[in-house]
C-alpha cells in the first residue's frame, strides 16, 4: 500500500513538471529542474524528521521559528569573529537544544505536544528578534559578511548535482535506514499505534521522544544554514514560511495525523511535489500568497481525504442509513 502511494506520488511529481512545462518550458530544462531545488529543498530537509514525530502520534509547529533562531545565532557568531567550522557546529548544537526543550516540556507538563510547540514556536521566534536587535540587525534586517568559501556553497555542485540536493537525498537515505530498516523504526511505530502498549512492552517512549524532536531540531538548524548560505545573510524571518510546506509534504507523503504510519520515501517525494508547485507558479507568473494558499489547501485536502479513508467503514455506514431514511421518507 505504501508502496503504491509512493508510486502514485512520483506520477503526480513527473505530471506536475509536465503541467508546468507546457505553461513555461524552461520549466522543462533539466539545469532549472536540478538547481531550482535549492530554493525549496530545506521544506524537505525539515520535513524528513517532522514524518518521524507524527508517526510516533505527536506534532512540532516550531521548526520555522528554530530555523530563524538558529540562523540569527550563526550570523552573530561569525559577526563576532568565531571561526566558521565552530560556528557551525554551535548553531546545530543549539538547533538539537531547541528541540530536547520541546521533548522536556511535553515530557514533564503532559501537555499536548501542539499547544508545547505553539508557546515555542513564540519563545524561539521572539529569542530570534530579541537576538538580532541585540546584534543591530533590527527588525527583519539580516547580518551579512558570511566567507565567500560558505555563501558559495549553494551555487556548488557534487556529482552532478546542488550540494543542498545531496545533502537532502543523504538525509532521506539516513532516515528511511532509521524508520524502515531498524529497531528504532519498529518501536517508532508501535509507539505510534498504541502508547500504552509500547509502555507495557517496556519500550523508552521518552526516550524516543527526546530522539524525535532533537532530530526536528538539528534539521532545522541544517535547514538555516543551508537558506544562511543560499542568501548569503542570517536574517530571524529565514524559516517563516517553511512548516506549512514542511506539514504538507509529511502528510501528503503518507503520515497519518492520528500516528502509527508513515512513509519516508514518500515525504522526500511529496516534497519535491510540493516544491516544484511553488516553483512551476512562479514561473507562471502566480503571487507567492496564492502558492501558500495553494499549498495549506492541499494539506487540508490531503488530512481530509486521509480521515475519510481511516473511517472509511463509518462513512460507508453513514451513506447508506442516509439513502435509506431518504427512501422511507420517499
């Protein structure tokens, strides 16, 4: 089943590409196809890790808010004249640190995990202004002076291919490894389907837990280093727009909101999928509010077909006691 959503997946993925390159056939050149992903990738680097929470039956809305503040804190660090590499690995410290709070905080007050990350997605969202206004960067205006050998690396290739796409596709491989091919994967999931049974089978529900949401927080950090580079400033506004893609391709990929199922290989999909929607209206000359809009009508249309078919047997039911009053009444 899984296997053939992914499938119906990549034909929307290549009709998609073919939709757009009718509209605009540069859309079709293979460089455009390749290197445009740069403008997009971080949805799927960010949203490879969010499948995992969901399927374990929790949520994380704060990644975009982490994202900003991760970037915020690389730009004073270099503004500061921290070498770069130790920069680097602070900012992905900090990023896994955002993302153990958010595991303690759910841990400790019991309180759902979307109302946690709701009051997060402030604290780290706010902690990002305060931080940049601190570096005289007021507002939404962003620290520049990056090294040229780190502000390069977005417009660089390996193998063939965008760094950032690499990096993504090694992302995807880690996390299908993680989720389909492990141990941690098959408790990933019965934690899941059924808390109370994972607890009963002595399983570290915590544990996976704070495993969980650090990996969502080292990937938003990976994601605002990567969008640091592409623009070459750190600005507190950089994830602003990520999670409702990030949401989207987790779920259109195959994570069920209600958890226990998921697909990696799909998200990476559906995030291409996603990606390319904003891209291909771009180039149609479409507003960037209509692409947002577009693209939180698609996760509403995709949570409500996946309800629909869960229940499927209760809609069935549902019908038919409808024709049937409707009949008598007739």
């Amino acid at each position: 089943m899984k296997m053939h959503w992914e499938s119906v997946l990549l034909v929307l993925l290549v009709a998609e590409i073919a939709l757009f390159g009718v509209i605009n056939p540069r859309m079709l050149d293979i460089n455009v196809l390749l290197f445009s992903t740069t403008d997009f990738i971080c949805i799927g680097i960010v949203a490879l890790p969010l499948t995992l929470v969901i399927i374990s039956g929790g949520i994380d809305i704060s990644p975009g808010a982490t994202v900003g503040l991760c970037a915020i804190a690389l730009g004073v660090m270099v503004q500061s004249g921290w070498p770069m590499g130790v920069a680097l690995v602070l900012t992905l410290a900090l990023g896994l640190l955002c993302g153990l709070v958010n595991a303690a905080l759910i841990h400790y007050t019991g309180i759902s995990p979307l109302v946690i990350t709701l009051g997060t997605l402030y604290l780290y969202g706010g902690a990002a202004l305060l931080l940049s206004g601190m570096a005289g960067a007021t507002g939404y205006e962003g620290i520049s002076g990056f090294p040229d050998s780190f502000t390069a690396l977005s417009s660089q290739t390996l193998l063939g291919l965008p760094v950032a796409l690499v990096l993504f596709l090694l992302l995807s491989g880690f996390f299908w490894l993680l989720v389909h091919r492990s141990r941690f994967g098959r408790h990933l999931f019965l934690v899941g389907q059924n808390p109370r049974a994972a607890r009963y089978a002595a399983l570290p529900v915590n544990g996976i837990a704070y495993g969980l949401y650090g990996l969502v927080g080292i990937a938003s950090a990976i994601a605002a280093v990567v969008m640091v580079s592409y623009y070459g400033s750190a600005r507190s506004d950089l994830g602003r727009d990520l999670l409702m893609p990030a949401l989207t391709a987790a779920v259109l990929g195959g994570a069920s909101i209600y958890g226990g199922s998921g697909s990696v290989i799909g998200t990476a999909v559906a995030a291409l999928l996603v990606g390319y929607l904003q891209q291909g209206l771009q180039m149609a000359g479409v507003a960037n509010q209509v692409s947002g809009a577009l693209s939180g009508a698609l996760l509403v249309v995709v949570v409500m077909g996946r309800s629909v078919s869960l229940h499927r047997d209760a809609v069935r039911m549902a019908w038919r006691r409808f024709f049937s009053w409707k009949i008598r009444g007739a």
